[in-house]
C-alpha cells in the first residue's frame, strides 16, 4: 500500500523564504553595528550575508 508523500516544496518559494531570512539578519546586524560601532567579527557577517543574498539573487534570477 502506497504511503502519502508531502509535497515537495517549490524551489523558488524555498529561494524566496531564505532571501528574506538573510535580509532580515543583514538588517538586525547592520543595526547592532550602528549601535556598538565597527567591529571585525559584524563586518565579516554582513559581509556573508549580502554575499548569500547576491547568490540567491543569481539563482533565481532577481526574482525574490
């Protein structure tokens, strides 16, 4: 007897949901930045943020 599947879910709505998450914590960390001044270790992980959200942005073709 064939057990129910989940749906798989859609590639670019899982592109979408991450591209938000990434943009969120690049906004909460360009803030914290703001409020405790320059420090390596925040510049390091926006940095890796805008890198993810530019190769999500490639991937689905801008359409986030």
């Amino acid at each position: 007897m064939p057990t129910p599947t989940e749906p798989q879910p859609k590639p670019r709505q899982n592109s979408t949901e991450a591209a938000e998450h990434v943009a969120s914590a690049h906004k909460i960390l360009k803030e914290l930045q703001q409020k405790v001044g320059s420090h390596p270790e925040l510049g390091e992980a926006i940095t890796k943020l805008e890198m993810a959200l530019n190769t999500l942005a490639i991937k689905t073709g801008g359409l986030l």
